[in-house]
C-alpha cells in the first residue's frame, strides 16, 4: 500500500505539479510594489537599521545604500558587521556604509550607541528597528529584564527614545519596525518585562514582543503627529532567514526545505520594510500596520485601542529608564 503510494506520488506529473504549485505560492507572494521599480533616491540622507548584518536588515541596508543613502549598520557582532558592510559596499559602490556596535539587549549598550550616533551624526532621516531574535533560550539580563522583550521591544525602544530629537530635527523622517503577523498571537502583560508570569512555551514570548511593537508603533506616531517624523510597523511575512537558529536541527531543517519553495527570501522580505521607509507614497502614513505584501493592514484588537497605547508607552518608559525598579 505505502509503495504504491509512493509510486504515485513521485510519478513525473506530480512532481511537475508541485513544482508548478510551488511556483504560484511564491508569485503571489510578492506584492504589487517593488523596490526596483520606486525611483527614490535617497542621496544626501542618514539611515540606521538594526540587525543589518544578516536576513532582512541585510537587505534594506543594501537598498537603502543602492539609493545613495548613508547607511549605519547597527550590529552586535563586530566581524558579521564588518563582513555586511563589505559586501554592501561592493555590490552598490557606495563608500559611505558603517558599522556601529550595537546589542539591544542591553540597555547600556543602547545608550552607548544613541551617544556616539548623536556625537557625529548630524542627521538622521531613516531608522528601521528590524533586529529581533525568536527561539531564545529564557533568561533575564543584567538590567533585570527578560531577554526576549530586552532584545526584540525594550532596547529598540530606548534606542529610539534616545534619537528621537535628531529625527525631528532632520524631518521629514521615518521610523519603521519590523514587527511580525505573530503578534496576534501576543497578550499585553507588563510583568512579562521582567519575565514575569511567563511561558517560553511555543516562543509565545515572541509573540508577545511583536505585540508590544506595534502598540509603542501607534502611541509613538500619535505623539510624532505635526512633526514630520512618521512611525509605522510591519510584517514582513514568512521569511527564510537565520531566525530559526536558536531551534532544534529538525525544525530548522523542515523551515528551510519548506521555505525554498514556498516562503520568502531574504530580499523579498525586506520589501515591506522599505516600503514604508522610502516610497513616496507612505510618506504622509503615520501610526499604520502594514501587512507582507505593502497593504495596510488592521493589527490584532489589542494594538488598536489608545488607552492601550499610552499606558503601555508610560512602562515602556519607566522601564527603560529604571529597569529593576519601575512599578510595573
Ligand atoms: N524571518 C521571518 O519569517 C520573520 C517573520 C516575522 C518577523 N520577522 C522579524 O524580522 C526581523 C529580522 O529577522 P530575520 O528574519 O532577518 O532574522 P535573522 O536572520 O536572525 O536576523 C536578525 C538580526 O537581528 C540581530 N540581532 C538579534 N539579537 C540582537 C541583539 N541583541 N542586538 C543586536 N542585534 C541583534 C541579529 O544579529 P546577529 O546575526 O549578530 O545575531 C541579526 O542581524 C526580526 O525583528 C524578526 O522578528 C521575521
């Protein structure tokens, strides 16, 4: 019975089916804008993306300096840092990409890095928060937070904090974070911060990050609103990256063969993110979740409510400011 099975399956037709199924999924996949097709330049122009040396921060960095941008990779790891920076610089002949260390899940790396982006920065027009692990074993850092919402939601919220005024000085400005569709998945539980009544099961703690993105996203753009400094949150889809690497061999294994065919690459991943960042036609979008393929997008109940928002922003705050002793 299985032999036959198998005999049936593997006949050429099939084979040729799936392929040609595959196929379809990946086309439809790609939305109707393309970053080959939006003619923006962005010459003259500062911006920073986190989490640029690998997967789709790798991607905008190489976009954004294929249009003439400074760009300032902001990465943990010195020697995959430098590697991405010169790779970008040869593939778009642009001198004026850099490495600035960076590890947002500390918040004193954090202020480091905002000190020395403000000591020689004298603009800054694009910030992109797009560096984020999922699968990350539990653990609290040393400023007493969970090391997931330290990585993927508090750090890049200081971080922006902290370079907030010189997006306003040099507007018009975009902030962009790459959130994830899983957010849906996410409860909004302030203990959670310090790893409080918190289940690392299914990497719901992810889920919940993603969440919490999108919240700080709205009440951040309703506070930007009249400055000419836009703040929106995205998803960038279902993306083959090296996201998976903190699971087990098998899940990554069945995440890679599967994504060949049918998720998206790298580059195809990083157009909803550059979308928001550079087209001309989300320049005036403020405070808006953008699905995978540049749609607008409603984000999960919890990140439309502004009651929500702004209590959730006052943590964040307070957090970021005094970790270990905030009321949460
Ligand atoms: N891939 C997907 O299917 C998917 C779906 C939805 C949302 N996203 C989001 O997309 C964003 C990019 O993820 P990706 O898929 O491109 O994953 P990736 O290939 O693993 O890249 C993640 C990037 O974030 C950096 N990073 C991680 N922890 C950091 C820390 N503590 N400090 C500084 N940088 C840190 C990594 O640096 P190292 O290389 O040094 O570790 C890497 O550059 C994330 O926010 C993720 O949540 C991805």
């Amino acid at each position: 019975m299985f032999s036959e099975w198998t005999r049936i399956v593997s006949h050429p037709v099939w084979m040729v089916l799936t392929l040609i199924l595959a196929l379809v999924v990946r086309l439809q996949r790609r939305g109707s804008w393309t970053p080959r097709a939006c003619p923006v330049r962005l010459r003259g122009k500062t911006a920073i993306v986190t989490g640029a040396n690998t997967g789709i921060g790798k991607f905008i960095a190489l976009d954004f300096a294929q249009r003439g941008a400074r760009v300032i990779l902001a990465c943990r790891s010195e020697v995959r840092g430098t590697a991405a920076v010169r790779d970008i610089q040869q593939r778009t002949g642009n001198p004026n990409v850099h490495l600035r260390l960076v590890d947002t899940s500390s918040l004193e790396s954090v202020r480091r890095f905002a000190a020395r982006i403000l000591e020689e920065e004298k603009e800054l027009h694009i910030l992109v928060n797009n560096a984020g692990a999922s699968g990350l074993p539990r653990g609290i850092t040393a400023d007493g937070l969970d090391v997931t919402f330290a990585t993927n939601h508090i750090g890049p919220f200081l971080l922006t904090s902290l370079l907030l005024d010189l997006l306003k000085k040099s507007a018009p400005a975009r902030i962009v974070n790459v959130s994830s569709f899983n957010h849906q998945k996410g409860e909004v539980d302030f203990s959670h911060l310090r790893g409080e009544n918190l289940s690392y099961h299914m990497d719901s703690v992810y889920n919940h990050t993603k969440l919490h993105n999108i919240i700080w996203t709205n009440e951040l753009a309703r506070r930007l609103k009249g400055t000419d400094v836009t703040a929106n949150s995205l998803h960038p889809g279902t993306v083959v990256t090296e996201i998976m690497r903190h699971y087990n061999w098998l899940l990554r294994l069945i995440f890679n063969l599967v994504g060949f065919f049918f998720l998206k690459s790298s580059e195809e991943g990083a157009v909803s993110a550059i979308y928001c960042a550079v087209a001309e036609e989300t320049q005036d979008i403020n405070g808006k979740y953008f699905h995978s393929d540049c749609s607008l997008t409603l984000p999960a109940p919890a990140a439309r409510d502004p009651a929500i928002w702004a209590k959730a922003y006052e943590h964040y705050e307070r957090i970021s400011a005094n970790p270990r002793t905030a009321d949460l």
